[in-house]
C-alpha cells in the first residue's frame, strides 16, 4: 500500500472536520453551549476527546464556526434569490419555500437556527460579535424586497423592517417547532407570504 498524498491527507482532515462539526452543530443545539461540553461532541462524533482537540482549540471555536456559517449562509442565500429575474412577492414566495424546505427535508436546518438562537441570548464579547458581523444581510435584504413590492403594489403597507423581522421570526419558531413537537407537520408556506402580501 502506497503511503497516502498531501492532497489526500487534506480530504482526509477536511471530512474529519466537517463529522466533528456535525456532531457539534446537533450537541449544541439541543443543549445549549453552557451545557455542551467537548466530550459531548466527541462522543456524538464517535471519536475521542483527544482528536477533537486536535482540530478545534475548543468548544468556542466549535460553536462560533457554526454560527459563523448560519450567518453567512443565510444572507447569501438571500441575496440570490434577491437577484432573480422574478417580481419582489415571488422571491418572497422562493425564500418562504426554500427555507421552509430545508427545514421539512432535515434537522440540519433547524439546528442551525437553535444554534444562532443560543448565540443571540449569550452575553455580548468582542469574540461572540465579531460572528455576528454581517448577521443582518438576510433581515436587510428581505426588508429592501418588501419595500420593492410596496412600491409595486405586491406588499401590504407596514414598516417593512418590522416584515421582514416578523417574517425570519416566524421562520425561526417554524424551526425550534420540527426539533421540539413530536410529529409536527410543515404549514403552507403561502400562510408565511401571506403575512405580507396585499
């Protein structure tokens, strides 16, 4: 057997990574970070304390990748549907589907969103808002789509920053409700356009 390359070494490091990850992303999310200890995340892992250390310096750097990656992912997500050739009450339609079926298909989704919910009820540090940083590209750029569909006559009148953080904190208990209630099915996402639409 020949030893194994640089390049495979790296995948190797990488998909060991993102398993620790995964396992963090569950832990945290149901317990909490002050209640999530490494050995808790090693175990859901199936690996040692140990080798968790090797690649996470500690549970802070587990948990802030994780809400790093929420923040960013969310507000890119709708930044593209905001650059779609589609009127500004469809790309409200794609975000309450798109979002809502990433919820219904798994539990990832929802963890994240738990994930984010510990980090927003944490007190404040330098370390935790430094995460936190671009946290509203998603609030922002939905609150820019209801204004548009005002204009165009799509949007009920409202302050549409006030929408469009209704709109994410009904989306947010959508969440915490697929991890929490026993059998619980995904509403209509038209009842979640219809918060904002005429």
């Amino acid at each position: 057997m020949s030893p194994r390359t640089g390049e495979q070494n790296a995948q190797i490091k990488d998909e060991r990574r993102e398993q620790i990850l995964t396992a963090a992303l569950k832990v945290f999310a149901l317990r909490g970070f002050a209640a999530t200890r490494v050995g808790d995340v090693a175990a859901e892992a199936g690996l040692s304390h140990g080798l968790v250390y090797h690649y996470f310096a500690s549970k802070e750097e587990m948990f802030y990748e994780l809400v790093s990656r929420a923040v960013y992912y969310s507000g890119q997500s709708l930044v593209m549907v905001d650059g779609m050739p589609i009127e500004p009450i469809e790309k409200v339609r794609q975000t309450a589907k798109y979002i809502m079926g990433g919820i219904e298909a798994g539990q990832e989704t929802s963890y994240y969103f738990l994930v984010v919910i510990h980090a927003g009820v944490m007190e404040s540090s330098p370390e935790r808002d430094k995460f936190f940083q671009g946290s509203t590209v998603a609030v922002d750029t939905m609150e820019k789509i209801l204004r548009e569909g005002q204009r165009m006559g799509q949007v009920r009148e409202g302050n549409p920053a006030e929408m469009s953080v209704m709109f994410f904190s009904a989306i947010m208990g959508l969440a915490v409700y697929n991890i929490t209630m026993p059998g619980f099915r995904m509403p209509d996402p038209e009842l979640l356009v219809s918060m904002v639409s005429k």
